[in-house]
C-alpha cells in the first residue's frame, strides 16, 4: 500500500481487489480490538467531516437496530470542549488530518478517543488510543476507495461493537462488488445523457441510504461540478420535492422510495431508483438493481453506481475529474 493519490480511473479499476483485501485486514483488527475489550459498553459517537461522515451513516442505522445508542455528528458543528460523555469518540478521517475532527478528539480524555484512518502516521492517529487503520491505501482526489474502505471499516465495527458478531457477509463483499461493476457498468454509463443539460440533481435515500445520498451529492459536486443536494427520503418528501425540475433525481431504497419516484417520473421528471426491488415499469424512470445486502454492505454497492454514473457524467460535460476548483488551507493540519 502506498501513500498519495491515484487518478480517479486507476483507484477504481483496483477498487474490487483494494476493498477485498481491506476488508480481510481491518476483519482480523476489530476482532484484536474486540478481543481486547476495546469495543465494550456505550455506543459510539462518531465524529467527521465530508465524505467521512457520509460513511457513517449506514453503521450508525445498524447499531441503532441492535439497540445500540450510536450518532454521527459534523466534527466542525459543535463548541468544544466536546460535552462530557460515556460515550466513546471515534475520529473518521481518510487523511488522519481533519482539523475539525482532530480538535474534537484533542477536547476529549484521551482513553475515550478511537480513530478510523486510511494514512498512518497521522495527527489523528496519533492523538488517539484505539485505532482501526485502514491501511494507507493510494486513493483518488475524488475518493473512491478510501470511502468504500472506511464504509466496511466502520460496518465492521458496527457489527462487533459490544459483544456483536462480524456478519459472514463481508468476506464476500470484494467478490460481490467485483460481480456488481461488470453488471452496472454499461446500464449505469448509458443513463450520463439525462444531466447533458441538468442544472441540478437530487441524491435521496431511505434511512440507511442517507450517506449514500450524501455522498453521492458529493461526488456530483467535486467531479461534474453539478449543484447537488442528498438528504432522507423523508425529509425530501416534507416539501424539498416540490422546486422538482430542470434536474435529476436519483434515489436509493426500496420502500416509500419506489413511491417517490414514480410520483417524480409521472409528473415528467427523470428519475434513477437505485433498489433491490423489481420496478414497475413507467416513462422517466430508469430503475437500477442491486443486491440486497445489510445496510453497510449495501452502502459500499449503493456509491458503486455514483461512482460509474459521475465519470460518465463528467465525460459528458467536458470536466476534467482531476481538477478541483478551490483549495482550502485550513482544513488540514500538517
């Protein structure tokens, strides 16, 4: 493994093989920290920024359904120092270098800080007593695998937290998203032309979606430089859904979600429904299939689809994926 980035075409062609082998590494770590007694008691609070936090989302759901009081909050969004607290704070950082998530941790004793890093050494790293290394995988500007990685990092320690067990699932996962690429690619490219002349797009998701909305708002931003939105399908049904058009609307889930988008289709709109549900058939929506996996797993599946989409989109409309627009010197520290 290697330190820097790669071109956002070279991370994802060795996506498949990178992810299987960091799921194999970070598996046998969280049972060493469970082993440990580093995964006992309150739930934790896992603190971010970007796309970070967008990774949080789908692990937060899964503890939450094991009855597991765990949250994710936006590392810049709160006074330090970080309120007193049983709970674990656990720092996510594909860098290790996020200002915002650092401070946090710094506010903090250090025996409640836990870090979820791809870089180490790192300040993040460094400033934390329990750590799950990604393993300092070589990722695109625009991430790719280093999002899918801390995805499972994170699901993994989600799975174990407390006395869980580690889904069997996972040691497939490198396998199954492999299948899923081959199987996604060509219908996934040939949907690109919808946002030849978008001038918006909307990322919805049911509720462990909601970081695969998030994030692929992201990816909508930084690589095709359209404005983007993602946010929870209810919360997009409580009137966001109104200023509808002039757009795309792409939405992941299998319940009230196949109601929103045929609502959306039937009033002219395009809409792509990434489910794991058949989808009846009407003009203006164009379904997606995959798999239906727990919610962690499916998440990594779920950005699989953004990440083809945006290239192609991109593509497109002429926008060098490699360049980004703004630099800023204050949300890293050295």
């Amino acid at each position: 493994m290697s330190h820097g980035h790669l071109a956002y075409t070279a991370a994802r062609a060795t996506q498949a093989e990178e992810l299987e082998a960091a799921v194999a590494r970070l598996t046998a770590s969280v049972s060493d920290l469970a082993a440990a007694g580093g995964l006992r008691g309150p739930g934790p609070v896992f603190v971010a920024i970007g796309a970070s936090l967008a990774a949080a989302c789908a692990p937060v759901w899964e503890l939450r359904a094991r009855g597991v009081h765990a949250w994710r909050l936006g590392a810049g969004d709160h006074p330090l120092p970080f309120p007193a607290s049983s709970h674990p704070i656990v720092g996510v950082s594909q860098s290790g270098r996020s200002a915002e998530t650092l401070a946090v941790l710094e506010s903090v004793p250090r025996e409640r800080r836990f870090a979820v890093v791809n870089m180490v050494p790192s300040p993040i790293a460094d400033a934390s007593e329990g750590l799950l290394h990604l393993g300092s995988i070589a990722d695109s500007y625009a991430s790719t695998i280093g999002y899918t990685a801390t995805v499972a990092a994170l699901g993994l320690l989600a799975d174990a937290w407390d006395g869980g067990t580690v889904d069997p699932g996972w040691a497939e996962l490198g396998s199954v998203f492999a299948t899923a690429e081959k199987e996604l690619d060509e219908p996934v490219r040939a949907l690109a032309p919808l946002f030849a002349e978008a001038t918006s797009a909307d990322f919805v998701g049911a509720g462990p979606a909601v970081g695969s909305a998030e994030e692929s708002a992201l990816l909508f931003r930084e690589v095709a430089r359209i404005p983007s939105t993602g946010m929870s399908t209810r919360q997009y049904l409580h009137g966001a859904m109104e200023s509808a058009g002039g757009g795309v609307h792409v939405i992941f889930g299998d319940a009230r979600e196949h109601a929103a988008a045929a609502a959306l289709a039937d009033a002219g709109h395009p809409v792509i429904l990434v489910t794991a549900q058949p989808v009846d058939p009407r003009p203006h929506l164009h379904p997606l299939r995959v798999p239906a996996l727990p919610a962690s797993q499916r998440a990594v599946i779920e950005i699989l689809v953004t990440q083809i989409l945006v290239a192609a989109v991109a593509e497109l409309r002429g926008v060098d994926i490699e360049e980004f627009v703004f630099h800023n010197a204050d949300t890293k520290v050295p």
